[in-house]
C-alpha cells in the first residue's frame, strides 16, 4: 500500500511541527486562482517540497505551497498549486492532498478550478457549483489495496459534493456581484484541451463544463468522509463552441478578471462553512 496513513502521516507530522494550530478548513486554488492565498491573514508558508513524502507542482499558473491562517474567521489551510494527472504522476498519487488534509483535522473542503463551458448558456467569468461529475477516463485515485483507517473499499458518492455545502454556497451567491450556476463537471485527463468532437459528445451525456482536476480530489474526500465543495470559474468557452483557438493566456485572463470578486465570494463561504 504506497500512499496509506503511515505515508501521509509523515507528511503531517512535519506541518504539525511547524503549525499549531488546527484548520478546520481546507481549499485547493486552481489555475490563475491564486489570488486569493494573498488575502490569507498571519500566514504560515511551507513549500512543497519541504514537506517529506509530498508532491511537487509543476505548471507554472501553480504556486507550490501550503498557506495556514486565518481567512472567513476560521482556521484554514490552503493549497496554492496542485497536482494534476497529466503532470506525470499516477492517480493513486493524487489522493496525497485530501489525506494530508485529513490528517491536518481539515473538516471540509473547498476545491476550486479553471474550466471551459460546455453549457452554451454560460458565459466566461461564471461560476459553477458543482452537483456531479462525469470522468470516463483513466483510473480511480483509490485504485489498489485499501486503507480502512481512511474510508471502506466500496464506498458511496451520491453526496460526493455535499449538498449542504452547495446550499450554503447558492445562499452566499445571493450577494455576489458574480454569475452562478450548479453543473456537471467532467473530467478530461488533458494537458490538451478537448476536440470539438469531445465537447458535443460531453454535452450529450450531460456535461455543463469540462476540466483537467478536481475529480480525484473529490473522489478521495468521498473515501475519507470529507465533506466537500468544488467551484468551477468558467474561463473559457470549450472546444468548438467559439470560431477560435483556446489557450492557457485566455484561462489566465478570465481567472484575473473574476479574481477580487471570486475571493470575497470564497472568503463569504468559509465564514458560513
Ligand atoms: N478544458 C479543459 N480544462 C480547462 C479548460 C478547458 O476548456 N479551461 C480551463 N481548464
């Protein structure tokens, strides 16, 4: 078993070392997200590659390190820069940052992430709340021998993406100047963008938007009972919907636009989580 308890543990050992106390939140940054971390009061920084038996980032828009400190009024964690299957590691790696939460005694998640629209009536600059997933491709995160101490073989994800934290999340919406909607998200392994073929194909089986993360996270939150919320920025219409190419410079534009107002939303959240 490569990445159970004993391994993750090592890893929050050395944080508990350096921070004392515990955050009761959790939030991964996507792409072009990472505003938001500079908000973060009296925070505590540790790199990545600091952290024995972690991961390290590396897609430039990603920062690489932990951010513990106050945000919403709560104790928090952030991460700023994750890890993504097309990077090069393997899915059974990716359940590190979720179980590096559990043990941290994060109580819920808050994931978030660059995506492009599949639903023609979404605009880029909008938020998605996400209700469901889709993912058709490549391995499960939990694949290989289990963990008890983190969650059963078989386990439920009906409320993968709990339901009460989505109705937190539409009610603090109300006061955002933002544009909200609750999706479907799906999950592509990337790093290319989709064909035009795949993003018809995605709206046929009832994808709103399309993206490269997020899913693993939110599979290894399911395993562990950690209750989760996953927000996608719309940064980009997807392949096929606009007469034009898509690239990395037009997600980071769309994220800077909505990054002050998409921080007060996230902060708003927190303080109602
Ligand atoms: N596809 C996949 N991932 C993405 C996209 C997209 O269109 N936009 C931002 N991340």
């Amino acid at each position: 078993m490569k990445y159970d308890y004993d391994y993750v543990k090592l890893s929050a050992d050395y944080i508990k070392s350096i921070v004392h106390e515990e955050p009761e939140i959790g939030i991964i940054l996507g792409s072009g997200l990472g505003k938001f971390a500079e908000s973060i009061e009296n925070p505590i920084e540790i790199k990545y590659e600091d952290i024995p038996n972690f991961l390290v980032s590396t897609v430039a828009s990603h920062a690489g390190k932990l951010i513990f400190g106050r945000a919403g009024g709560k104790n928090i964690v952030c991460m700023a820069g994750r890890f993504h299957y097309y990077e090069g590691y393997e899915f059974e790696q990716l359940v590190l940052p979720i179980r590096l939460f559990k043990l941290l005694g994060v109580k819920k998640t808050i994931i978030t992430n660059a995506a492009g629209a599949v639903n023609t009536d979404y605009n880029v600059g909008d938020i998605m709340i996400i209700k469901d997933h889709l993912k058709l491709t490549g391995a499960s995160p939990l694949r290989g021998e289990n963990d008890d101490r983190f969650g059963q073989r078989f386990f439920d994800v009906t409320d993968m993406y709990t339901k009460e934290l989505r109705n937190i999340a539409l009610e603090c919406a109300k006061e955002s100047p933002l544009t909200f909607h609750e999706g479907v998200y799906m999950f592509f392994t990337g790093p290319q963008f989709e064909t035009p073929a795949e993003i018809r194909a995605a709206r046929i089986l009832g994808a709103d938007a399309v993206g490269m993360s997020t899913v693993t996270e939110a599979l290894t939150a399911a395993h562990c009972g950690m209750p989760l919320l996953a927000l996608s920025v719309m940064t980009n219409m997807a392949a096929g919907v606009l007469p034009q190419k898509l690239s990395d410079e037009e997600v980071g534009i769309a994220a800077a636009k909505i990054a002050d107002n998409f921080g007060n939303y996230v902060r708003d959240v927190i303080s109602k989580l």
